[in-house]
C-alpha cells in the first residue's frame, strides 16, 4: 500500500533580465509512495563522499517517474539524488534541499 503523497518537480534554468540564471518549476505532480529509511551502510558511504541522503520514496511504478530531479514530501523540499529501479517500482533516494548538516 502507498500511503504518502510525493510531489515530482521538474525546474529549469532561466536568464532574467539582469543576466541572472533563475530556476523556475516546468511542472509538478503529485504520486503515491511509500516512504522508507536510508540504511545505515547506505547513510555512511554517501557521508564519506559529502552526500545526505535523509529518507527515501518508493513510487509504485517507474514509469510515474519522468527524470524529475525535486521532490517535496511532508512539506518539505529534497534533491533526488538517485532513482534505483527494483522490479516495477522505483526507489528515489531523497537529500534535504539546503542542508545545513554540521553547522
């Protein structure tokens, strides 16, 4: 059973008149998920290598996923940082946008 909702969102850079790159959202969707705990072997080796994975969505099938590279989850704003395919589902491995770990 899915029982979260996850928004994908899909940004794309723009120039503003000053010749300022900006971000804007192309699109968003919402898609059931549940949602899982990084691993602790998982956890670590992204830290050795500067990464924070937070938690990770499980979309119930990979084609809902269309390279998306945001997500929010609970009101909360993440970078998808790896999209492992198991069978029909998808795993997104989620790191907080703006992470302030360690300071």
């Amino acid at each position: 059973m899915y029982n979260d909702v996850i928004t994908l969102i899909k940004k794309a850079s723009v120039t503003n008149e000053y010749g300022a790159a900006v971000e804007t959202i192309t699109s968003q969707r919402d898609v059931f998920c549940n949602v899982a705990s990084i691993g602790m072997k998982e956890s670590y080796e992204a830290l050795a290598v500067g990464k924070h994975p937070e938690i990770k969505a499980i979309i119930s099938d990979y084609l809902d996923y269309d390279g998306e590279r945001y997500a929010v989850l609970n009101d909360v704003e993440y970078t998808i940082t790896r999209a492992y395919r198991k069978g029909i589902e998808l795993e997104l491995t989620l790191e907080r946008v703006n992470d302030n770990v360690g300071t």
